[in-house]
C-alpha cells in the first residue's frame, strides 16, 4: 500500500508526527513500502509542484526541448530512453530555403539513413481530391509536399513500437501557404533500441519553425 508522508523542509517536526501539513511544509513524499524505519521513497513533490520519482516509470509522457528549426540542415533529438514506445515528432511552422522533401529518421546508436518503407501523399484540393502526388521513401519517414521553399508544415507524426526495435509511423501534417494536408506512413526496424530521432531538410537548409518531440 502507497502510504503518505509529509516532509518538513526546515526543523518543524510536527509536520511529521501529527502528519499534517501547515504552511511549514513544503514537501510530500509516497512511500511505497515500509519495513520497521526504513521507507521507500517513489514519488516526491516539492514545493513548486514539481514531481520526481525514485525509478523508471512507464505510461508518462515526457517532453524534449523545443527546437527552433530556424538554421542547420537537420536538428537531432538524443537520449531516448529504451522504455520508450511511442513517440511524436511535432513541426510547428517549420519551412527551409528549398523544395526537398523534409524527412523523419530514427536510430540506435546512430540515425539510419537506409533501410525505410515510407511513402507519403499530399492532397492539395481535399473537396476535389485533385493535385494529388505520391512519393516513396527509403532514406527516411518522408513528408512529400507541393514543393515550394514557401511550404510551412505544421503537424505531427507518431512512432508505435510494434516488436523488438521495429517500428512504424503514422503522421498528417498542413502546409499553411497553400491548405495543403500532407499524409505520411512506414515502417523501420533499427539495429537496436531506438534512442534518437533526426529531423532533416536533406539538401536544403531550415529556415523557420520550431520542432520538438514527445515520448512515452
């Protein structure tokens, strides 16, 4: 059983034994088991309502830092832990100085460059289903676009561990200059635990925008 316990930030013991918390106590500790004395701290809450745990904990969303997608041409998300099942790559108004193709790529390791069956369709007019292209991918989860160094997408992708290192992509993302919906899938499997995640603008270079990632 999870039990409360409050814990004093100066020498006010009375947050303790009356196990209370007045304005004096600042933090809040779960324990997870107890044995005589000695607890087992797992969740700790301190004053700003920040929230730590003692070990690895699954099913929470956790965030990267946001990247403006403003220079470069790529920008790498690393340190993904191997707990890690599914992931969202955001763009948020991210556009480069030319027409290629952006790119989604994954790696253990490593970014794998090789090896992906991607393929991705925009729709210009959706009322009509006209200008319609496709494209397939080998180098990357592909993001096909009308093909203009205007193009601004905005939208998200999200990778689903299906197997041990195997991997597939589902995102949909808008280019705001022309109403555009760009819609791209695939599957990869990596050599090994997916830690890292490139976003590329291949030959061009980014220009606008920002991008982050999610993973959970």
């Amino acid at each position: 059983m999870v039990l409360p316990r409050h814990l004093p930030t100066n020498s006010n013991t009375n947050c303790l034994k009356n196990n209370y918390e007045p304005k004096s106590c600042h933090h809040i500790s779960l324990v997870s088991s107890r044995s005589g004395a000695s607890d087992t701290t797992a969740i700790t809450v301190d004053a700003s309502q920040g929230v730590t745990f003692a070990g690895t904990v699954s099913g929470v969303i956790k965030s990267g830092t946001a990247t403006a997608s403003t220079s470069g041409t790529s920008i790498d998300f690393t340190g993904i832990p191997a707990t890690a099942k599914r992931i969202t790559v955001l763009f948020n108004g991210v556009s480069s100085n030319g027409t290629a193709s952006f790119t989604v790529q994954i790696g253990s390791g490593s970014v794998d460059t090789t090896g992906y069956v991607a393929g991705s369709t925009y729709i210009l007019n959706a009322s009509t289903i006209t200008n319609v292209g496709s494209t397939t991918y080998t180098t990357g989860f592909g993001l096909n676009t009308v093909g203009s160094a205007a193009t601004t997408l905005s939208g998200a992708m999200v990778l689903y561990q299906v197997d041990t290192n195997a991997w597939v992509a589902s995102g949909s993302f808008n280019a705001t200059n022309t109403g555009a919906t760009t819609i791209t899938n695939g599957r990869k499997t990596t050599s090994g635990a997916l830690d890292r995640v490139r976003i590329s603008a291949n030959s061009d270079t980014f220009d606008a925008g920002s991008v982050n990632i999610f993973w959970e």
